[in-house]
C-alpha cells in the first residue's frame, strides 16, 4: 500500500507538472486527484459531476465508479485526439450546445439552470459534447484507414459463382468539394460562413459554373474530387451524397477546413470485380457486427480503447 501512494503521489507532482505547464487551472482546495491518466489528472470533483450527470441521465448502479471508468476513458481518447489534431473546437461544441437547447425546446438560461441545479455544470457537459462529437471524426478515419473487413478478390470470385456469375451493381458519383475557409483561430466568423455557403448552394446548377458563381466570394475554394463508388464515400458525406440528386448540391456540413458542401456532377451505375470486392466487403463488415451498424461501431470503438489503455500508464487511488 506504501509503494502504491509513493507510486499515485509521484504521478499527481507529473500531474500537476503537466497542468501548469499548459496553463490550465486545476479546481482549487476541495479537489483531490483520484485517477492520474499518462500525466493528466482527474480528480474529485471532476468525478462528481460526471457522476451527476450519469444520474440525471437515469443510470443506475455505482455511479461514482461509472463516472471514475467513463473519465479515464475519455483522458485516453483526448490524448489520442490531441496527437490526432481531431479535437472540435470551441465554436462547434457552443453550436452544439444551442442545438441541444432547441431541440430539447428549451433557452440557453433554462438548460444552464438545469445543468447548474443538477451539479453538472454546463462546463462538464459541453466537455462532453466536445469528445463525443471528436471521438466519432476519431472512429470515423480509423474505420475507413483500415478499410473495415476486406474481401479478397479469390472470394469475391467464389461469391460471384455462387450468385450464378452475378456481378453487384453499385452507384459511382463524380462529385465537386466547395469549402468556405474558416480558420482555426477565427471560428468566430462560422455562423457567416455557413450563410453564405447556404446562399452559393442554392444557386448551384451544376459542377461546371461553380467557379463562375464562386468568382468575387472570399477565401472559397473550388475542388474535382473525381468519382466514387457509393462503398467508397467518406461517412460524414454518404447519406447527403446518396440522397443528393445530379446537378445540385448536398446539404452544409462544418469540418476542420470550415464550411463545405459537395456538388454531385454525374452518376451512373457500375458493375466490375473492383466494385464486387467493395460490396461484399461492406456486406461482410456488417455481418460482423451482427449485420447492426452500431455494433459494428461499438466494435472499433471497444478495440480502439483497449489498444489505447493497453500502452497507457494508469494510476489509481
């Protein structure tokens, strides 16, 4: 037990170390450090509030040990954010947060009130927002990376045979990227952003005058992605792309670049071995999840954890 708090005091001084160093200000006098994640410190007053917020969401059990597993968890997956240069920035967590209070039919005051009378704090939550929205860019670039379950073309082949030489048939999009900048250190200026792209969208008519329209806008840039197979669209797009009829555009969408949407130039239906390998391997990738998306999900995201927690130094009180 002696070597054991040696060992906790010793990780609290790096701790701490770290905090100051970056210039963030630890809660004062009450706070204890608890659990000491690779160098970064959680104590208990951040373990309080997320045990608050575990019960105004309902959660039974220990919630203290809840609240103590969910944080650790979340230490790991910011510190692989910050390596990633995936963490959301402030104005995106705030939209958020707004959006949050209008669907939930309620004013900003209201929701800080209930978040403040609750013992969350509306800090907390929008810390929350921020590595749920970032832990889903994190998830979604390691899936594609890793190109989900693949199907090797011998398999392909024997699957084409079995369907009696049957060849899927999947959509290719040719698609046009429009990114209105915003800098990561003006995000101040997104909401405009957002007006004007929503303003130059609906007056695309087709990926041959974009660059007409786009002429006289400020910091807009104008891109040919090329085609995609409907397999290969990236996450965040694939819905918006799919239901975007040819010559128009899909719906606004906030990144790290800014504000962007995707013009859908041409699409035609496509049948070849390439195209096969694709379909059967998301069909094989579904099929691992229980044929459920969100298993799937949940899958990379529990092998994701473990490979972080497996390389990390924790300790504990």
């Amino acid at each position: 037990m002696m070597v054991r708090k040696h060992i906790l005091a010793a990780a609290m001084i790096t701790a701490l170390s770290s905090v100051l160093t970056v210039g963030v200000t630890l809660p004062v006098a009450a706070s204890e450090i608890k659990i000491v994640v690779n160098g970064a410190a959680i104590t208990d007053y951040d373990i309080s509030k997320r045990a608050a917020f575990l019960k105004l969401q309902h959660k039974k059990g220990n919630l203290t040990q809840q609240a103590r597993d969910e944080l650790t968890d979340e230490a790991l997956k910011r510190q692989e954010l910050k390596r990633l240069n995936l963490l959301v920035s402030d104005s995106e967590v705030n939209d958020a947060y707004i959006r949050f209070a209008t669907n939930n039919k309620m004013t900003l005051n209201q929701l800080n009130g209930v978040l403040d009378k609750s013992g969350v704090t509306p800090q907390h939550f929008k810390e929350y927002i921020r590595m749920q929205m970032s832990w889903g860019r994190a998830l979604a670039t390691r899936n594609r990376n890793q190109g989900g379950t693949r199907v090797s073309e011998q398999d392909a082949v024997q699957r084409m045979l079995k369907d009696g030489g049957k060849k899927p048939v999947s959509t290719e999009y040719q698609l046009q990227q429009v990114i209105f900048v915003v800098p990561a250190n003006n995000r101040g200026i997104l909401a405009k952003r957002r007006g004007e792209a929503n303003a130059m969208r609906g007056r695309f008519s087709g990926c041959q005058a974009t660059r007409d329209i786009a002429k006289g806008t400020l910091d807009v840039t104008v891109r040919d992605l090329g085609k995609f197979v409907e397999q290969e669209l990236p996450p965040e797009w694939s819905k918006l792309v799919i239901a975007t009829p040819v010559g128009q555009a899909t719906t606004i969408l906030d990144t790290d670049k800014g504000v962007e949407f995707l013009g859908v130039c041409a699409t035609r239906q496509v049948s070849d071995d390439r195209v096969a390998r694709l379909v059967f391997s998301q069909e094989a990738t579904a099929a691992a999840g229980d044929g459920k998306p969100d298993a799937s999900a949940d899958a990379v995201d529990k092998k994701y954890l473990e490979e972080l927690r497996s390389k990390a130094k924790i300790v504990t009180e």
